[in-house]
C-alpha cells in the first residue's frame, strides 16, 4: 500500500490582456480555495439580499391594509369634522337667535315695567273736566307777596303761610271727579273740611287723597285704574280738595300734574 501520496493542487490562471499590443500580460493566480471562499460569499451574499427583499415585501404587505384603514379613518375624520363644522354653525345661529330673543323679551319687559310704574304714578288731573284753581302752592305765595306788599315790606308779613300741600279745584255741578292714577282705595272717610276723604294707595310710595262733599262712588278695598269715577261734583260745594303724599310725606301735587309738566 503506497504512503505519503499527496493530492494535487489544482491552481486556475486569471489572465489580464491589455488592448495595446505593448501592454503585456498580467497573470493572476487563483487558488481553488480562494475561489471557493469567494463563491460562498457570493451565495450568502445573495442569500442575505434575497431573505432582506422577500422581509421588505411581506412587511409592505402587512402595512399596506394598515395604511388603508388609516386612510379610511382619516376619511371618516374629516367628514365628522365638516358635519361638526356645521353644527356648530346652526348652533351659533340659535344661540345669537336666541340672545336677540332674550333681549327683546327682556326690553319688552322693562317698557311693561315702566309703563306700569307710569299707570301708578299720579301724574293725571283729577277732574274730568275744566276747572279752576281756588288754591295752590302758588296761589298760597302771590297772596302772602301780595300781603307783604300792602304791609310795607315788614319781613314777618313776607313769610310765607305753613300749612299743608294742598290745589283746591272749583268745577261745575256733574263734573266727575276721578283716579289720577291705578291703585287700591284704602279708606273712605269723613272730612271735617270739605265733608268725604278718598284715599288711593298706588303701591309705589305715593298715596293720592281726593276731599270733597259729593257722595263717594268707591269704597275702600276697590281697584281703580286712572280714570275710574271717584264722585260727581254736587251743589252747594263743588270744590275738590286734592293732596298726594310720597313715602308718607305730603308734596305739592303741582310738581307732578301733567297739565304743569
């Protein structure tokens, strides 16, 4: 049996040939193990570019019915957008609908309000019908200037009377006498002066009082509005004594007569 036989090197010749004929030739020796390795690094070169190619793809695969659904949902998205969009729009149009509402309702009801304080604030004349003025607050000061005049100046005389805030009309007989405003009539009394006292609470700090001899037409507890007949002027004594108090306090009814506005 032979011994010590070698295998054989086979060695492979890569020959370079330039295109110029002065060139030369450049030989290269090549291993059949260097080809090997260059072959296997080759193929798992390949093998590597392959397994990365068919990973992108599957993973673009995955992704792409993802990237749909997102697409999808972004859709839906806007589209809820655009319908909020335009509920929001109706609502602003309600809300400012509504506020002018409100502000008309609310205007409304201050113009109730002031007319109604206006219906109960005895600013009427009291007769339904001409009359004169026997006394006023007026009438009260030309008579003690007048007095103080005839006196010679003396500054006593010139004082003016105290007495209580009163217009004393004069009309004719089946003149009526009437509310100068709406209320309640809280009593119906004698007068020692003038005879009869009606007394008319307004519910807002006045109180109008209507003194004369004519028989009364309203008892206490009655609602009169402005206008309502509270006696007709009768013979011997067609004078109406008319008062008003504000806040308990009696004021000089000439500062609130529309007739002297």
């Amino acid at each position: 049996m032979e011994s010590g036989k070698h295998k054989k090197r086979i060695t492979y010749t890569i020959m370079i040939i330039p295109d110029s004929p002065d060139g030369g030739t450049h030989p290269f020796y090549l291993k059949q193990k260097m080809i090997t390795t260059v072959l296997s690094l080759t193929a798992v070169i390949l093998a590597i570019s392959l397994g990365a190619a068919i990973f992108f793809w599957a993973s673009l695969k995955r992704v792409q019915p993802r990237e749909e659904e997102l697409q999808q949902q972004i859709a839906e998205l806007t589209e809820d957008n655009i319908q909020l969009e335009k509920d929001n729009l109706e609502l602003t149009e309600k809300v400012t609908i509504l506020s002018d509402t409100v502000a008309k309702n609310a205007e409304t009801q201050k113009e109730q309000e002031k007319e109604e304080e206006e219906k109960r604030t005895p600013t009427g004349f009291p007769l339904a019908g001409r009359a004169t003025i026997l006394q006023s607050s007026e009438t009260d000061a030309a008579l003690t200037a007048e007095a103080g005049d005839t006196e010679g100046g003396d500054g006593d005389a010139q004082e003016e009377t105290i007495q209580e805030p009163i217009v004393v009309f004069s009309a004719s007989v089946g003149t009526k006498v009437i509310a100068t405003a709406s209320g309640t009539v809280v009593s119906v009394e004698d007068d020692e002066v003038y005879g009869h006292r009606i007394t008319i609470d307004h519910g807002n700090g006045y109180m109008s009082i209507y003194r004369a001899a004519s028989d009364p037409r309203a008892a206490a507890g009655d609602e009169v509005e402005s206008g309502s007949e509270l006696y007709e002027m009768q013979i011997p004594d067609e004078r109406l004594g008319y008062q008003i108090t504000q806040d308990g306090t009696l004021i000089d009814p000439l500062d609130l007569l529309e007739v002297y506005g």
